[in-house]
C-alpha cells in the first residue's frame, strides 16, 4: 500500500503580482491538487491571492537588501509543512501534473532532488489564461520554447544527473528530509546568484540524488533580461568570491567572463579586482527587448 506524501509547492515574491496570478491559477489546474502553498514574500505588503483555492496558503515576510533569496528560501521551507518540497519560481505557471509528478518522484527516491522541464514564453500584455481564469495550456505548450542548453525531458520518466552544476532555481523538488540534510541553503550569499549553485554542492555533499523529471513542464512568463545581467554586478562579484572561498572554484565564469572583457574587473584563479562599476548607459544597453527569452 503507497504512502501519503503531501506536496508544498514554495515561490518567493517581490512585486510581480500578474505572474504570481498565473502561478496560482496553474496550481487551481492541478490534477492533484497541492496540500499547500507558501509565499516568502520581500515586500512590506502580502500580495493578493485567490480565496477561491481548494488548498490553504501561507504567506511569510523576508526583509532584507539586495532581495534575500537565499533567506527567502529558507523561512519558505521552515514553513512548510508538507513532505515535498516543490519550489516554483514566481514566473512560472505549472502544468496540470506537476504537483502529481512531485509525489511520484518522491516516491521514487525520497533522497531525489528532481527538475522538470522548463519552457520559456514571450512578452505578452494579455496574459495566458483562458477566460474561466485558468491557464491556457494549447497556447503555451504552443509557444513555450525550451531553453537551448537543456535537453528535453517532458517525455521521458526519470533521467539521472551526474554533475550538480544543473540544478536551477526555476523549478526543483525534493523531500523535506532532503532539504535539511544539506542545511538549506546559504544566507551569507546576497541578492542574485551563486545561491542555487551552491546549494548544488550542499546537495552533492549531502548524498542527494539528481534527476531529470519528465511528465510535467512548467512555463517561464517572460520579464525583460540583461545580457549580461550588469545590474546585478556587485552581488555576483560579492557571491561569486564566497562560492570560491568555499568550494575551491569559481561559478558564475560566464558573466564575470564578459565583466572582465568589458574591463570592470580582474580575475586569477583565486581572486577577483575590481576595477570600475558598470555605468548606468552600460547597463541600460544590455537590457533585452520581449524577444529574447533568456540570458
């Protein structure tokens, strides 16, 4: 006889209300409804949510600057209480399987951490719901566009990874068990990046097991990128030396790679010189238009 495994499905907010809509609307889709939803929100002000749910939301609030991911993270899954733990980005809108696929992986492995796939939408001012509010999942399954870096995997089962590296914070699932076990992640990283590659190597370190999730996809809403993401210099200067100080190498190589070209900073196998801050003309200039999907 199969066990019970209550599924928390956990996102974090600042600010874009429209997406969060669509990520709750995805979840009143869901052919196995969650147990519970938890907002981390780094806002004085709790968003709105729909009363109308057949399952209860717990909101908490995380203050802190630059946005405290890696604390939102934590106090989200503190909170939680369920035996899954579905974090979703507040951008996404789940397919109808996801909570379902979330239980069963659990039940594969419960020392899983597991990673649906992703598919990015365009700039679209109208919104993807269908007029009974919920998501319209023909046109984004229509629409949505795997990211060229990942294979694809909505058809497959389960996919064992081996390198940790691919952990990415816009949808991941694993027992909450597995999540204490590798300490959650790291406060001491600040504001945008690193934060997820680290909890990577918490993970590995761990003994959690990675995978591919098929079965489920979920879909990015768009928000306009920078490449590379200057507005974020300082914090992924500031995370990329901590990762470093702590694992022995660097992460993040692409964009400090381009920071260098761009004479902003100095990088050895060990440290990082800062040279100048980007401008403000320098980073409005590699702001994206509504085409361009992702960085």
């Amino acid at each position: 006889m199969s066990t019970y495994r209550s599924v928390s499905v956990l996102t974090l907010v600042r600010g874009r209300q429209g997406h969060l809509d669509h990520l709750v609307a995805g979840l009143k889709a869901q052919v196995f409804p969650p147990d519970e939803l938890v907002v981390a929100h780094m806002q004085p002000d709790a968003p709105h949510i729909d009363t109308d749910l057949k399952f209860p939301v717990r909101l908490v609030r995380v203050d802190g600057e630059p946005m405290p991911l890696a604390t939102a993270r934590n106090r989200a899954a503190e909170t939680a209480q369920g035996d899954v733990l579905a974090f979703l980005d507040v951008d996404c809108i789940p397919d109808p399987e996801f909570v379902k696929r979330a239980a069963e992986a659990d039940a594969l492995d419960e020392n899983g951490v597991f990673l649906p796939e992703v598919r990015y939408l365009p700039a679209n001012g109208d919104g993807w719901r269908q007029p009974d509010g919920l998501p319209d999942y023909p046109r984004l399954h229509e629409t949505g566009v795997r990211h060229p870096s990942k294979r694809p995997v909505a058809d497959e089962s389960f996919l064992p990874i081996a390198d940790f590296g691919e952990l990415w914070g816009l949808a991941f699932i694993m027992s909450a068990f597995t999540w204490r076990a590798a300490g959650g992640m790291d406060e001491d990283y600040i504001g945008y990046g690193a934060e997820e590659t680290d909890l990577g190597q918490r993970l590995k370190h761990s003994g959690a097991r990675l995978y591919w999730i098929g079965g489920t996809v979920c879909f990015h809403q768009h928000h306009h990128v920078h490449k590379p993401p200057l507005q974020h210099f300082d914090t992924i200067v500031a995370n990329a030396r901590r990762y470093r100080s702590l694992w022995g190498e660097w992460c993040m190589e692409y964009w400090l790679d381009d920071f260098e070209k761009r004479g902003l900073l100095r990088r050895d196998a060990e440290t990082i010189e800062v040279l100048r801050p980007p401008g403000e003309d320098e980073i409005a200039a590699t702001r994206q238009g509504g085409d361009v999907l992702f960085s």
